[in-house]
C-alpha cells in the first residue's frame, strides 16, 4: 500500500511540475486567444447572456461593448483564429459548463471550404493552446491529428511543442500566470487599422463556382445545433463581411439554416442589398476582417436584431451597482486621449483631475528650494498621500491603486518608478504624472516650464 502511495504522490507532483513548467513556456497569443480565453474563464459565473463562436472574423466583428452600451446584451467573444468547426464545437461545449447564455452567435466562415483534417498547426495552437483539459479536448484534439502520437500529447501538453522557447523567455512569461486576466473588451479585437487599398466585395455576385461544405463541418453544425437544443439555448448562424464571400456561399449556408430552423444573418448579402453601408475603402484592416469603424456598424445592426428576435435582459440597471459590462465601458473609456491632457499649465492639469479619485498625481517641482532639492508629492484620494522635500539622495515607497510608487533621489536625477518602471520624464519645471486606478496603468506624462 505504501508504496502505490509512492507511487501516486510521484505522478502527483510530476504533474504539478509539468503544468507549472507548462504554464511558463506555452506561447501566449496576447490580443488573441490566450487573453480572449483567460478573460472568459475569469467572467462570473452565468454572467453572460450572448456568446459569440468562430475564428477571428468573430472577435474582430463583433464588439460587445457596443452591444451593452446600446442594447444592454451582455455579450462576450470566444474565439480563436481560423478556429475549425470542431474546435467551435469544443468551445461550445467549454462555453456552456460556466455560462447559461440565451443565444449562441456562430459566425460562420470557417462553416464552407475548410476542412477539419487540414491540421493547420497555427490554427489548432491557437484554438487549443489555453483550453483546460478535459474529455471533450482530448476528443477534439484526437479528431485533429486523427492519432495518438507525439502530435497528439504536444497539443495535451503544450510544453513538449514549446520546450525550446526556454531561452527566448520574457518577464511576462513568468508572470503572466499570476495576472489578472480580466478582458476589458469582452474578446473583442480593437484595430483602427485602415487598409492600404479598398477592400473589393463585388465578386460576391460572382457566379462561376459553387460552396464546398465539407460532411464533417456539417456534423458539427448539428453537434452545435443539437447542444444548443437541449440547454435552450438560440443558435445563430452569422456571416461577417469579406472579400472573399460569395452569394452561392451565403445560399448554401441558409440552406442548412433552414434545414435545421435556424436564423442566419449574412451582412455581405445586407452590404449588396443597401441595408448595411460599409465603406470598403475604411471600414476594413486588411480583406477578411473589419476594423473598430466598420466592426460598430456590423454590431449595431447585429444588437438590432437580436433584441427584435430573442428574448435577453437589459442589463443596464443602475439600481442594481456596476456589473462587469459597466466596468469594462470605463475601462475602455479612460483609454487614450482625455480632456485634461490639453491643459496648458500643471495648474490647469492640477485642477481638472484633483476631483477624480480614481486618478492618482506624482508632481515633481524642480525649482523648489531655489534650485537645491525637488519637491515631489503624491495626490491620491483627495488628498496628499506623500510629501517629500529632497535635500539628500533618498528613497520613499507607497501604494498607489494596484501598483507601487517609489519615489528616487540618487544626486541630481530623480525617478518616479511605479511597478519598476521609470516614468519620470524631464525637460521642465513641472512633471506630472497621471496613474488611472482604473487601468492600473499610467494615464500620462506630462511636463510644464
């Protein structure tokens, strides 16, 4: 007995070892699949009232933030780039053990002319990379490779596909694992992006071919379909405007559509008909995906149309406190250019922030004393958290929203380093530092004579 216990507490803490070695090497497909699948994870719980399937053209079309601020859908985008149907399939799955979503929004480019055996290396990494293991991830990996090999244990177990990215490692690769992985646009993709030349969509009503949908890609339509099915949940089939997307291709898809009584809505037979107005010319970052202007108007139209055809909450209430929806619009918001970074004085400066508490203010006067030590302070809650008059070569540490500030005189150069960063930035007599608590992130630098 005591020595199966051997035994077990062997693989036990090969295991442990083998996952957090794991967690450190596996490539992380930052903006991709790696923060759109760690963000999902980290929703609350049954949160989520709409959630969008499919490869890149999903999370690069519909944006969720949109849909909440004008239609209150909590939605979310769950994908992964050039995601096969099986693996939709897979994340279908994946999607239901944590959600209870009203509708499933399947976005469907990768439904005609892509097979699943092509064992695209790139697509599959990405599509199984960050997925926990379980059952139904062997299973699709095994219809993948179609073997159980050493292809097969590399997508189990990532380390045996990255194990040489040992000596290419960064900060972020050991540190990632502990983050918050909280996705402030809900999976979406941001780009404003414009492509070099205008995207052609007119061979949409190019004739001379047909739509190749491969038996397997339909039998995981149904797996879809009937999964869907049985939680009560709306299956919706969309196509997201591309070059490359044809009227036979939008026929065959209603087809099987019907066939199985579902809604599907393709926006380049909407651009052809004159309901949606797409600017080809900058609306798109390169032929196969929109950027943030055309992705608003695809998701106005697509947030129309679910509230007409679907039964789901508003969930803007402001008796009920912030949700995450709400939070992730602020978030959004307090990103880039704001209002007080057109201030002409650190007086100006001064004055439009020190009544927002959620910005934080390390001032630096060079001039005080008359020239023989800098006098810095930090604005944090409404008031003077930290005070310092430099003299002598120093050090002072604080708090500042989930960050630490520390505060350096070494001589004659001074550094405001938050989270080991140097933001200090000369040239002036006055420096401001703005730190949004928000963000978690530094807002901006400025300097004043």
């Amino acid at each position: 007995m005591s020595r199966m216990a051997a035994v077990l507490s062997f693989f036990v803490v090969m295991g442990l070892a083998l996952t957090l070695a794991d967690a450190v090497v596996r490539a992380k497909f930052m903006g991709d699949s790696t923060t759109i699948v760690n963000g999902f994870y980290a929703e609350k719980k049954n949160d989520i009232d709409m959630i969008v399937i499919g490869s890149s053209n999903s999370f690069c079309t519909v944006n969720p933030l949109i849909l909440y601020e004008e239609y209150g859908i909590a939605a979310y985008d769950f994908g992964s780039s050039s995601q096969p149907m099986h693996i939709s399939s897979l994340y279908l799955k994946e999607a239901l053990k944590r959600q209870k979503p009203k509708v499933i929004a399947l976005e469907v480019n990768m439904l005609t002319g892509n097979s699943i055996n092509s064992k695209n290396e790139a697509a599959l990494r990405w599509g199984f990379t960050d997925i926990p293991l379980s059952v139904d991830k062997l299973k699709c990996i095994y219809q993948s490779v179609d073997a159980v090999d050493a292809d097969f244990f590399s997508y189990v177990f990532p380390i045996f596909r990255y194990h040489d990215r040992w000596k290419e490692l960064t900060k972020l690769d050991y540190t990632y694992f502990f983050q918050d992985k909280t996705n402030y646009t809900k999976g979406y993709q941001k780009s404003q992006y414009v492509s070099e030349q205008a995207i052609q969509l007119n061979s949409y009503d190019y004739d001379e071919g047909e739509a190749w949908i491969e038996e397997a890609s339909i039998a995981c339509l149904d797996e879809m379909a009937q999964l869907c099915s049985k939680k009560n949940v709306e299956l919706l089939l969309f196509k997201s405007p591309n070059e490359n997307w044809h009227r036979y291709d939008t026929q065959a898809v209603r087809a099987l559509a019907e066939e199985r009584g579902l809604r599907f809505v393709d926006y380049n037979e909407l651009y052809h008909s004159g309901e949606l107005a797409l600017d080809p010319a900058a609306d798109f970052r390169d032929k196969e995906h929109l950027n943030d202007f055309g992705a608003e108007k695809v998701t106005l139209h697509l947030g129309a149309f679910v509230r007409a055809n679907y039964h789901l909450p508003d969930r803007r209430d402001a008796k009920k406190g912030q949700n995450a929806w709400d939070v992730a619009c602020q978030y959004q918001k307090r990103l880039g250019w704001q209002e007080f970074m057109a201030s002409e004085s650190a007086e100006e400066c001064f004055d439009r922030l020190k009544n927002d508490d959620d910005y934080v203010l390390i001032v630096t006067d060079t001039m005080a004393g008359k020239g023989k030590g800098a006098h810095q302070w930090v604005y944090q809650d409404g008031k003077v958290a930290l005070d310092v008059r430099w003299e002598e070569n120093g050090m002072r540490h604080i708090k500042i929203g989930t960050s630490e500030l520390v505060l350096i005189k070494l001589g004659g150069v001074y550094q405001v380093m938050i989270d080991g960063v140097d933001n200090y930035q000369s040239g002036g007599r006055w420096n401001i530092i703005v730190y949004d608590k928000i963000t978690g992130k530094t807002a901006a630098n400025l300097v004043y004579r």
